[in-house]
C-alpha cells in the first residue's frame, strides 16, 4: 500500500462510501491551495471520497472546479496542502492527450512499460502485442502514432497502462477530443476490459452522459473551491445504451446539480 502524507495536519473526514473496509482509493480531509501567501487560491476544500476494490467511480463538475487537481493528487503526481491520500496497488494514469512517443512504434510504446516493470526482453514483444489485440489493435503493432487515429492512439495508450498490470485506472476525460461515434466505442471497450479484468476506475469527465454512460457512482464536485457536493448511484443494468429513460433521468438530475452549484458559485 502506498501512503501519500500530507504536508501539514488536515481534519480527517470518514469517506463518503465506507461500506467497504479496504478502499482502493481513500481521500480524507484533502486540501490544496496554490500561489504565495497572501496570494492563495484554494482549490479544495477538505474534500472526502473512496473508491472499491473493481468500483467505477466519476467525478463531474464545473470548469476549474478541481477535478483535475484532485486527479493528480491521488494518482501521486502532486501532492496536498493537508489530509490523506491512501492507495492500494498499482496506479496507472491516461489523460485527455494519448501522450505516445512519437518515434516509437505503437508496440514500442506498450514494451517501454513492460520495460520499466522489468520484464525479459524475450517477452516483451510477445507481451506488447498481446495487450494490443486486448484492445482491438491487432495488425497495428508495427504503426507510429501519427498513422493512428485518435481512438487508435488511446487506445495505445491504454494497452500501455494493462503494461504496469495497474489495480487502479485514474483517467483525466481521456475521450474528451474524439468524435462521438469513437468515444461511444472507446466506451464499450473500456467497459468490457474493466468487466473483465476487475480494476478501479476513478474517471474525470464534464460529460454527466458520459458519467452516466460508464460509472457505478457520479460524483458531483462544488465549484472552486472543490469539494464533494452531491452523490448519485447509477443503478442501470450494464451493457447500458442511449435511450435508456433510466439513463435519461439520472443524467438530469446530475445535471441539474451541477446547475445549482454553477449558479451558486455566480452568486457568491
């Protein structure tokens, strides 16, 4: 288990869902403040969250509200003014850009995870490839990124996180800049590889349909700074499509929520 410290004491909150006793991601207490004394900017505020073993959980909110921020605390890119950040297993993390390297080969990119792990030289081919049919890239082994799609290259991108044999996904709106028919693809492959696989997902996205779409839980962030204002369930019966009233209404009232925070936040 890896155990973030903060830099100063915070208060300790209990997680919003506790009804696990092992969380794969516990936040407690978190803040972050940036800029020099006298000049701060709070960008979250004693925010508490968790995450289940094999748990789907996204977070919404408005523009600058600290998804992103929180994100990187978590997945231990950056680090809090205050609280607790625990993890449990390994982490890998996707953003918005596919981030490949441009002179490698789409195979290349996968072995430099498989590398970094240690892996034989010996199997890292055979390895890579595996992980490239996984996610449907089956005869693109040998294609740089830029003869790839920007499906294609996410998709890459996340062979390369299967690579680090990752517990736990953090994916900061990485379908955000394709086109709606690939990100709906993108969608149902995630889901599946998730289903198959078992790992945590905590997943930032402005989409609440795409929210909707892929999580077990939505979490609905205030506007900055960020804490957790609202919690919505999606008790939608998996594989879940377009059209569904079910869908239709939570994706609503999530959006209705988050509304009221933006208004909220105007008036203030």
């Amino acid at each position: 288990m890896t155990v973030m410290p903060a830099a100063r004491p915070a208060s300790v909150a209990a997680p919003l869902n506790a009804d696990f006793p092992t969380p794969a991601v516990a936040v407690r207490g978190v803040n972050k403040v940036y800029g020099p004394a006298g000049n701060q900017v709070l960008a979250l505020r004693d925010i508490s969250l968790a995450v289940a073993p094999g748990e789907f959980v996204c977070l919404v909110g408005a523009s600058g509200c600290g998804k992103s921020t929180l994100l990187n605390i978590v997945a231990g890119l950056d680090r809090p003014a205050g609280g607790e950040v625990q993890i449990v297993g390994r982490r890998a993390m996707l953003f918005q850009e596919a981030g490949l390297f441009p002179w490698l080969t789409a195979a290349a990119n996968v072995e430099l995870a498989l590398r970094l792990a240690g892996r034989p030289a010996a199997e890292r081919r055979t390895e890579a490839e595996r992980l490239l049919r996984t996610v449907r890239l089956d005869g693109f082994a040998d294609k740089r990124p830029h003869e790839l799609s920007g499906g294609m290259r996410q998709r890459v991108a996340l062979a390369r996180a299967f690579a680090q044999s990752a517990d736990i996904l953090f994916m900061d709106e990485p379908f955000g800049s394709l086109d709606a028919m690939t990100r709906d693809l993108l969608h149902d492959e995630l889901e599946a590889l998730w289903a198959d696989r078992g790992f945590s997902v905590l997943f930032v996205t402005h989409d609440v349909r795409e929210a909707v779409r892929l999580g077990d839980r939505v979490l609905v962030l205030t506007s900055r700074p960020g804490s957790v204002a609202a919690e919505f369930a999606v008790d939608i019966p998996r594989p879940r499509r377009v059209g569904d009233p079910r869908e239709t209404g939570l994706v609503a009232a999530i959006t209705d929520r988050l509304r009221r925070e933006v208004r909220g936040h105007a008036e203030d």
